[in-house]
C-alpha cells in the first residue's frame, strides 16, 4: 500500500494549548496503591471492535490504521495528534464520577470527552458528560496561568479557555478546558487534571466517549499525574484474534516495572517532542539485513523521518527507502504467488500457508534486537488469507500495535526510555 500526500493532511485549525506545563495542585490517592515500591495500579484495555469476527476486526482496524497514519501528520506547531485508536480505557470523570470509555493513545497528550450538551455529538454508547452534574468540575478562566501561557496560538479567549482541533477529513473536537477529577481504574483518585470538555465533535470515534493522551506533552496524562507515579507506564497488549472477555493489562507506576526486559534510549525531535521515537537502525529478513542506510529511520532537521511507538495504529509502516526492500525479501522468501483481490486494503497477501514462514528483526541502537514472531507481522485475515501486516509511509515509521502483541512495553518519560520484553500478555 502506499500512502500518498503524507505531508498533506494538514491541520486546518491549531489546538490552542500551553506549550509547557507547570505544576498545579494533584492528588492520587487510593490506599490500596502504596505497596513495596511506591505508587502503581492496574487497569483493563478493551480491544475495539472486540464484539465482531476477527475478520471484520482486523479489516476495520486497518482502516483505521491508514486514516489515522495520515493525522500523524508532522509539523512544528501541532502539540497534539488526535486519531482513531484501537484500545479503551475506562476511567471515571467528575464527582460523582461518570464512568467513561476512551481510546488510549500514546501518540497524542489530550484528555478529552464529549459533554453536554454537545451539537453535533459523535454516536456513542452512553450519554457525553455533564459538567452541570459535577461538584469538582472548573473550567479554566482567561486568567488562569495555562492559559495565559497560550497566547502565541490563542485566537480568542471570551466565556473561557477553549480548544479547537481539526482535521482535513472533517473530524475535530472543540470545546472548553477545565480541570476535573478523574478516577483511574478502580480507585486511583486524580484532582484537578486538565483536559478538554467538547461541545462540538464530530468524526470517527464511533461508540467511545473520548481519548486519553499518553504522549511526552505537558498535556498528557503520564505528565499531568508525574512524580506520583514516576512518569511511567507499561502496557502488554493480547493479539487482534483473542476471546473479546480478555483484556490487555495496562500499569502505572512502580506496578509498570520488570526484569530482564531490552532498553531503548529514546530520540529527541523537537519540532514533535509528544511522540515517542525509539532509534531504529535496520531490519533482517531470515537473518539477512535488509541493504538500507541507517538514515532512513533518523529524523531530520525538518522533524520528518525517524519511527515512532504508537499503541493508536495497527499496522507497522516504513518509508519507501525501507518498505520496498523488506517487501521483495519477504516475497523472496515465501516463495508464493500473491493474491490479486482481497477484502483488505493490504498489498501483500496469500491465499495458502507458506511452508515456511521468514523471520524478520528489528534491529536498535546499542545493538538491541527485537524478533518478531510470525504472528505479529502476518495478520490471518480470513480463511486461506494471510496478509503482511506492513505497509508504505510517506513520512516517517511507525511501529504499530500489531507488532506489539505479547510483547510488554514499559513507557519511562522521566528517564527517556523505553523498555520490551517478549511475553505473554494473558498470563499478567
């Protein structure tokens, strides 16, 4: 598949956000987190689509996956990156609390959700959020510091503090900030959290109540909750074909660590200081490293290029430089005659078994491997059908959630690492 325009999906309105985040008061309390270690708890991740047939779940999820590998779009003034994850986290927002649904998204930093009264409203299953019905719920004043700090981008500040987002494709979300009480899991009590109350929404977030932003920024959950759980999180997240009663574990805190894990000093870019980029140096086919330059995974002085972690997109992409020679050694290796028509929009796919199936390896900086097993690069996407689960990109990779199955993965802001280690995710 090959993503044209990458670079076109421009923003056509600029989140007007703080560029830096102060301190302000929180508090994170649940007597049942402070065991041997410090702070940590757990909560549950709901695969979407999770009710559907693992065919119809992984042509949706593809879908999704292109869409949103467009809105990743890079540019120096785009502090947050909203797309169409594929896991939910439920969490409770307000006092009392209102129990919500949202996509869990290390590529972007916004916490937001729909409210009320929202006009349009994006279709979901339970009511948006009254803000009216909460005793904690503040929105943020002209004069409040954070949004004092968003001068340079603030277009107007009139009953408020407002955001707005949107994209080429007409998805966006618009509304207030405020601060507002959220509760984490089951009892991890977090006060004064800022994030976005939206009265207009509309776009592809069918059946969710918002998104939770995992990100690097000031914005993002990891950095507003901090020092309290260290500035870490872990996921392990079960593969695409898994009962829908399992859930991927995810974990904050101390409860985030483990042993024996690889770790990957993260990359800087600082026109895209959100995402997550992990320094890749190359890839093996059946243990043959693919003839590509190294500088086809860096990032460059504009802010393109280099590879991202994102748990929001499904399929794995690589620049042409890269997906066109890992594409031939795959084909090479297999040995088969692709198939022409198939029902997703994957563009190397097979209508019978390989006899033998090719390894692939992704190599990091320090001389850290990461071995794929064959289900985390070749989706069975239907009887008879088994597709690659890698595709073309414009601008820069992306390492998506497909190829994390079974493997955990530790998110450490404040050391600017991330940690991995095979395993098997429904045993956690």
């Amino acid at each position: 598949m090959k993503m044209e325009g990458f670079m076109g999906f421009k923003l056509l309105l600029i989140l007007q956000l703080v560029s830096i985040m102060g301190s302000h008061s929180m508090l994170l309390n649940d007597s049942s987190m402070y065991e041997k270690g410090g702070l940590g708890f757990r909560v549950h991740l709901n695969r979407r689509d999770n009710h559907l047939g693992v065919p119809d779940r992984i042509r949706f999820a593809v879908e999704r996956s292109q869409n949103r590998i467009g809105n990743l779009t890079l540019g120096i003034r785009t502090p947050v990156h909203v797309g169409n994850g594929e896991f939910l986290m439920s969490l409770s927002v307000g006092t009392p609390g209102v129990r919500i649904k949202a996509i869990m998204d290390t590529g972007s930093d916004l916490i937001w959700t729909q409210c009320k009264p929202c006009k349009p409203c994006m279709r979901q299953r339970a009511p948006p959020f009254d803000p009216r019905k909460s005793i904690t719920y503040k929105r943020l004043s002209c004069n409040d510091r954070f949004c004092q700090e968003m001068e340079p981008l603030r277009l107007r500040c009139l009953r408020g503090c407002q955001y707005t987002y949107s994209y080429a494709d007409a998805t966006y979300t618009a509304g207030d900030l405020a601060y507002e009480t959220f509760t984490i899991g089951r009892r991890a009590k977090a006060r004064e959290i800022v994030f976005g109350c939206g009265y207009r929404n509309q776009g592809k977030y069918h059946g969710n109540n918002g998104l939770v932003g995992l990100g690097r920024g000031p914005l993002s959950l990891i950095s507003q909750l901090g020092p309290k759980i260290s500035y870490k999180f872990s996921y392990c997240l079960l593969p695409i074909s898994s009962p829908h009663s399992q859930t991927s574990p995810m974990f904050f805190g101390h409860a985030a660590d483990f042993r024996g894990g690889q770790t990957l000093s993260l990359v800087q870019n600082k026109r895209n200081p959100s995402l997550w980029y992990i320094p890749m140096t190359g890839v093996s086919v059946s243990g043959e490293a693919l003839q590509v330059t190294s500088r086809a995974f860096r990032v460059k002085r504009s802010g393109s290029g280099g590879v991202i972690i994102d748990s929001g997109t499904t399929l794995t992409y690589f620049v042409r430089s890269v997906y066109r020679p890992l594409r031939k050694a795959i084909r090479k290796a297999v040995g088969l005659k692709p198939v022409k028509e198939v029902p997703v929009s994957l563009d190397l796919c097979y209508g019978a078994r390989p006899k033998r199936w090719p390894s692939v390896t992704f190599h990091f900086q320090g001389g850290i491997d990461m071995n794929l097993p064959v289900g985390n690069y070749f989706i069975e996407a239907g009887p008879d059908l088994w597709c690659l689960a890698f595709a073309e990109s414009g601008s820069f990779s992306v390492l998506g959630n497909f190829a994390q199955q079974n493997f955990h993965f530790l998110f450490d802001h404040a050391r600017n690492e991330v940690s991995f280690k095979p395993e098997n995710c429904s045993s956690l």
